[in-house]
C-alpha cells in the first residue's frame, strides 16, 4: 500500500509551483478570445491543387483591411481565415480576391479529359474546345483527369459583438454556478460524516482541487495563445465545464471511500484511514482515467480542426483531475483534520 498521505509534501510542492507558473502565464499572457468572444467573422477555403503558404495569403487579404487577421492551415488542404466582421459583400470580394490570385488558368491546371485515339491525345477543355495537344508513339491513359486549381469556400461564421458579450456572461455564469452547486452537493452528501472534518470542509476541499485543475489548464492554453496563438472559444468552455464535473466526480468517489471506512473504524486514525481509501480507489480512479484518455486522444488526432483543441483541453483537465482527486484532494482533508486539532 502507497503511503500517499505521509508523502503529501510532495504532491503539495510541485502543484504549488505549477498552480502559480500557470496563474502568472494567466496574469501576464491572459488568454487569447476568439471570435465567439471578440465578435467577428470566420472563412475556411479548401484549395484543390497545392495549399499556398499563410503569408501568401495573408498578402491577398491585406489590401482589404480586415484588422488583426489569424489565417491557420487546417487538415492538408485548408485554410481558416479569423478577421474582423464583414459583410456580405466584403465577403464576396474577398473570395473573389482569393479565388483570381490562387487559380491558375495554363492548360496543365484547367481540368481537362485526355481520351485515346490511336497515337493521338485529344483534350477536351471545360468551354468545350478540343484539339490535338500531343502525339505520341505510345498509347495513354483514356479518360485521365487532371486537378483544377480552385479555391472552395467549405464555411463562413460571423458573430455580432452583442452575441459575444452574452457567450462571455453567460460562460462565467454557468462557472460559478457549477462552482456552487458542487459545493451544496458535497456538503449534503457528506452530512452525517462531520467529525473529525466538518462536511461543509469536503465540498471546500473538492472547489480547491478543481480550481487547482481548471487554472493549470488555463494557464496551458494562455502560453499556447501567447507563442502559438491558439485562441479560446465556447468549445473551449465547455471543455471546461466538462472538467470540473469530471475532476469532481473522481474526488467523490475517493470521498465516498473514506465516508465508509470512517463508519468502519472510527475517527482515531483519520490519516490512516484516508491514505486506506486513495488505495482501495486508486486503480479504479486510474483505469478510469485511461480509457477515457484513449478515447480522447483519438479524437485530438483524427477528429478534425474543429475539436482538437476541445481535446486538447480536456486531456490536459482529466490528466490533472486524476491526479489531484488522489494527491491533493485527499491529503487536504488530513490537513483540515490537523488544524483542527491545534486549535
């Protein structure tokens, strides 16, 4: 059996210096909002021959001045362009602007169909012509397509700063809210255990894991805004959301063990029996965290753009909400249980 408990130092330490790196990243670098917060508009353009360079088409883009423009290559063909809001015909122009300056018009480009006729390659071009481009002594392949060169607009969002403002009320609402609602279901939960810890002391002790799970992850994702300019959306949010109730049910579980060993064996041997419950849950707590991050891990590498950084989230939360259910949740309470004896 670990002796987590005795060793609780440790575990304190380092969530000490990475709790308060992760707080300053916030202080300093904040996070980076995207357009669901800011108000703005979003473009994702797939090119059907090679993809362009990002500063190819941020140089397009600049004679439109569409403000402080992020333009991120997205899946081998794609492109997703975040500027201030546009209208419907700025749009226009813009796709248009894309569309002359990334398609190409030489024969070699425009999509054609090369059938056989004996010796001769006959092409026939999208405006009807036809003629003999090459002869050959060999045979070709009929019917052989050659790529178009074009820009396909896949998507286009645009939020009002109106909308934006709400998303970010109502994101820090569903937050204290959630905060809250833990804290009264923990507390009613551990009612009839209220010695030598108070039941109001283990809903306290589940809020502080969580901050401490929720504000690393943060403090991540304001350095990946800083240097790689990853931005935050309502994905983001719910990841976070997703996080806490996560994080939480982990503790409660080591919790509920505890509860039980309490009503067993008496208050004498509180860290004992504490360090007796992170045991007895720990491989469940463990295997539980792994098959989750399977999961979430194939979803980070092959589900696409539009959730990889809400994987990335909560890969990231899990991690640390494993983590802290075991080694600093659990030992918290012995600490609650030691000040109270001092006093």
């Amino acid at each position: 059996m670990i002796n987590i408990i005795e060793k609780r130092r440790i575990p304190f330490i380092i969530s000490s210096i990475v709790f308060a790196a992760s707080l300053l990243a916030l202080l300093v670098y904040g996070l980076k909002p995207g357009i669901d917060f800011t108000g703005g508009s979003l473009m994702e353009v797939q090119f059907t021959a090679e993809r362009p360079a990002v500063v190819e088409v941020e140089e397009v883009l600049a004679p439109f001045e569409l403000g402080n423009i992020v333009v991120q290559p997205a899946n081998d063909d794609s492109m997703i362009i975040k500027m201030r809001f546009i209208s419907e015909d700025e749009h226009q122009e813009i796709l248009a602007a894309m569309r002359a300056a990334f398609a190409e018009e030489s024969v070699e480009d425009v999509a054609m169909l090369v059938t056989e006729s004996d010796t001769e390659v006959v092409v026939s071009t999208e405006g009807g012509e036809t003629g003999v481009v090459a002869v050959t002594a060999e045979p070709v392949a009929s019917e052989e397509e050659v790529p178009v060169a074009r820009v396909l607009e896949k998507r286009v969002e645009t939020i009002g700063g109106v909308i934006s403002s709400e998303l970010q009320r109502r994101s820090w609402q569903a937050g204290i809210a959630v905060v809250l609602a833990i804290i009264v279901f923990v507390a009613y939960a551990f009612r009839r255990v209220t010695k030598p810890v108070s039941s109001w002391k283990y809903g306290i002790t589940a809020i502080v894991a969580l901050i401490h799970d929720v504000v690393i992850t943060m403090g991540i994702f304001a350095l990946l805004g800083k240097f790689y300019g990853i931005e935050i959306d309502v994905p983001f949010v719910v990841a976070m959301l997703t996080i806490l109730g996560y994080s939480v049910n982990d503790t409660i579980v080591v919790f509920d063990r505890v509860r039980e060993k309490l009503i067993k064996r008496g208050r004498s041997k509180f860290a004992e029996t504490v360090n007796m419950g992170v045991n007895e849950t720990l491989v469940r707590s463990i295997n539980t965290s792994i098959t989750t991050l399977v999961v979430l891990f194939g979803l980070f590498i092959f589900g696409g753009d539009s959730i990889h950084y809400f994987s990335l989230a909560l890969i990231i939360g899990i991690m640390l909400g494993t983590y802290s259910s075991i080694f600093l949740a659990s030992p918290l309470l012995v600490v609650w249980e030691r000040m109270a004896d001092r006093k």
